[in-house]
C-alpha cells in the first residue's frame, strides 16, 4: 500500500479552504451552513461540494465566498438563496454574497465521505486519476456512457451492463 | 454605444460570441433528435450563456456608470455587436450544429488555455473554468463528427455539406485588428493566429477519421469583430431581446 492510499492527497487550494475553516473565528456559522444542500444533489452541502469557499464576518455582515461548479450552472443562485435563508433564521439578516471564479472549481475538493455519500444516494462519484466508473447500485465496472450531459451540466448519463440500472455520473473537473 | 477602452471591447467580442452562440444552441431545446441530445445541447447553451455572462459582467464593471450585463445582451443594436459570424448562421440541421460546434469549440479550447494565463486577472479567471468545459465540449463533438461522418449516407452527406458551408467562416476566427493587437502586446488577449496551426491540425485529423474530406478554401468572409453581420443575427436578435424592448426594464 502506497502513502497515497492511506493520506488522500489534496490539492493545495483545498488544503487552504479547509485551513480557513478549521482556523476561522466564526464556527458557527460554518456549522449552520453545513445544513445547506446541493439543490440538485441533496446529500451533499455547499461545504463538502466545495462551493462555499470562505466565511467571514465585517461590521456585522456576513460575507460568503462562493464558486460556481460549472460556469453556467442555474443552481448557484439557489444555493445562495438557500445560505441566506439558514442565516437569516439563525439571526444574521445581512449577507453578502461575493462570487469567486478563481481557483476554478475542481472535483478533486470532494472529500472520501462525500464521494460515499453521492455514490448511497445514486451518483457515481468521479475518479480523478483513473476516469474509472462503477455502477452506483451494484458496484459493476461494466459501464456505458449514454450521454456526456445528464439531468444538469455537472453529470453524465450512464447506463449499467450488469444490474441494467441508468445512473448519473458527477463528471471529474 | 461607444467603447473606446480596448479592455471593453475585447470583453464585449467575448461575450458576444458566447450568447450567440448560446443562443443558437439554445433553440435545440424540446427539437433535437433524441431526449439525452436534447438535454446536452440545452446543457452546452447553458455553458456557453454562463461565459457569456461573465464577459458581460466585467464589461458592465469597466464601463461603469449603470450598466449592466443585461445593458450588453438586450439593449444593444445590431451593429454594436461584435460576436463571430460563424456564431451567428442559423442552427441549420444537427449534422450543421454538430459540425460548427466540432470547428469552433476546438478554437475555444485551445484559446481558453491561453486566457487563462492572461496577464488580467479576471480573464485568466474565466479562462481556467471556461477550459474545462470546452474540454468536455471538444470531446462531445468529436464523437459526434465520428458518428455522423461514418454513419449513414445521408448523415456523412449532411455533414460533408455543413463543413463545406462553414469552413469560409473559420478564416475570421484566427484575425487579428489593430484593438487585439494592442491587448496581445501587453499580454491581456490571446493571439488567436497562433493557435491556427494546431487548430488546424486537430480538425485535420477529426475530419480523416470521420471519413470526411476537408474542404478546399476558396472564399472566406469576415466583418463581424466590426459589427458587419449577415441578416440572421437581427432575426436573433429580435427574438432574444423581444421582452426587454417591449417591456423596458423587465424583471421576472
């Protein structure tokens, strides 16, 4: 077993987001928005997706950095209404909002738990370094692609070649 | 609308091409042959809208004053228009969409790439997220182009048609005026007569595999970075901006 098999290795802008959550002077609102959830994927919260990328706080509003997943992905705003929405009830009514491109986002920031997550909830997970899929239901490397683009921009229409179940891949990035 | 700033301009070129051809792409939506194509063409609209977006965004930041990104994509004439002509010509049949999607998403790739090591910050910021979609997008069209080229009689036909229809618009896309110059020298805008080689070269290779012949150059047109357009893009035109002309102001 090789060192990458026991310590995943992080790209460096993901090890700098998790440093801005472990270090920052607001946990509690990083744990309030822990319970915002991908729209279109519901298992998986803006945290673990890696869309929320900072929280701060300046003269009693609370900043949040987010980055899109694809360029024109129409969730976005509803994540940002969902995040405002948790703030608001938990006492912060000023939110702002400030939409970051850059570092672009990539797959790699999915944590091994979200990766888990998406594959229970029946989304196979993307494998970065090999392009490598399995069938979320039964786990069969006997995949075909059906369509580059499934229900949203972000998955890929996949059917399986042995428990012939259709499923979404969240496509590597 | 005047824009004298040479960042300006080159945003609104890129935008310009990028709701265009969004658009075009978007009228597949609920007419394309099958339900999983009629899902990625909508997808691939929504990418190229997205760019589009963003263009517009820091077009709106540079002018100043009330604009908007709406400001660029409804309130602005014809003429004010300075997306590629190839972006504009009509959706035509799939083996059409197909085959311009094939000639200009392999452009965009390589062109992405280099914006995203433009000197401009927000540039380069686009050009990283734009890369990998086109990646996708290349990728799509390739497969596409194979399938058709090497399909049927009627579907190669088709789409021997559509690269002989198109490929005088490529020449436009590799030109280089006096505004691009400018921003190429400070190391802002990509040089796109630098990418011609290796653009070439790809499609080159595509078109043999696919069975299809490359078309023989003998015309080429141009016009569009001046807002000389063919009089399709006014018919767009006034479908896309059709809500903010008659109800100024709009919102949904």
């Amino acid at each position: 077993m090789t060192v990458s098999n026991l310590i995943p290795l992080l790209p460096a802008e993901e090890l700098a987001r998790r440093r801005r959550r472990a270090e920052s002077q607001w946990p509690e609102i990083w744990s309030l928005l822990d319970a915002v959830m991908d729209p279109e994927i519901p298992v998986i919260s803006l945290y673990e997706l890696g869309v929320l990328q900072d929280v701060e706080v300046r003269d009693g509003v609370v900043v949040l950095t987010m980055t899109p997943t694809y360029i024109g992905c129409p969730a976005l705003q509803i994540m940002e209404e969902d995040a405002r929405a948790v703030l608001a009830t938990a006492g912060y009514p000023v939110v702002e909002v400030n939409i970051s491109l850059s570092p672009a986002w990539t797959t790699a920031w999915l944590t091994t738990a979200a990766r888990e997550k998406l594959t229970r909830y029946g989304v196979a997970a993307p494998r970065e370094r090999t392009d490598k899929v399995s069938c979320p239901q039964c786990g069969s490397s006997d995949v075909s692609v059906v369509s580059e683009f499934g229900s949203t921009a972000c998955k890929a229409l996949y059917r399986c070649g042995n428990c012939l179940e259709p499923f979404d891949l969240l496509k590597a990035i | 609308m005047t824009a004298n700033d040479p960042l300006l301009t080159y945003c609104l070129r890129l935008g310009d091409d990028a709701l265009i051809l969004g658009h075009r792409l978007s009228e597949w939506t609920s007419r394309a042959p099958f339900l999983e194509e009629d899902i990625a063409l909508t997808n691939v609209a929504l990418d190229f809208i997205g760019r589009a977006r963003l263009f517009y965004q820091y077009a709106a930041e540079l002018q100043g004053g009330d604009a908007t990104e709406d400001t660029f994509a409804y309130t602005r004439d014809v003429r004010d228009f300075t997306n590629l002509l190839i972006c504009e010509l009509p959706r035509g049949d799939f083996a059409f969409t197909i085959a311009r999607q094939f000639l200009y998403d392999s452009y965009a790739l390589l062109f992405m790439q280099q914006l995203k090591a433009s000197q401009d910050a927000r540039l380069a910021a686009i050009g990283a997220k734009a890369e990998k979609e086109s990646r996708y997008h290349v990728r799509r069209g390739r497969e596409w182009m194979l399938r058709l080229g090497g399909g049927t009689e009627e579907s190669h036909a088709r789409l021997q048609q559509a690269m002989d229809d198109l490929w005088g618009y490529t020449d436009e896309i590799f030109e280089v005026d006096a505004v691009a110059a400018a921003l190429i020298a400070e190391g802002v805008a990509v040089d796109p007569a630098g990418l011609r080689e290796e653009w070439h070269a790809t499609v080159s290779s595509v078109l043999a595999e696919a069975t299809l012949r490359q078309p023989s150059p003998g015309w080429a047109v141009d016009g569009g970075r001046r807002g000389i357009h063919t009089d399709d893009l006014g018919f767009l035109l006034a479908e896309l901006q059709f809500m903010q002309r008659a109800y100024p102001g709009l919102q949904w």
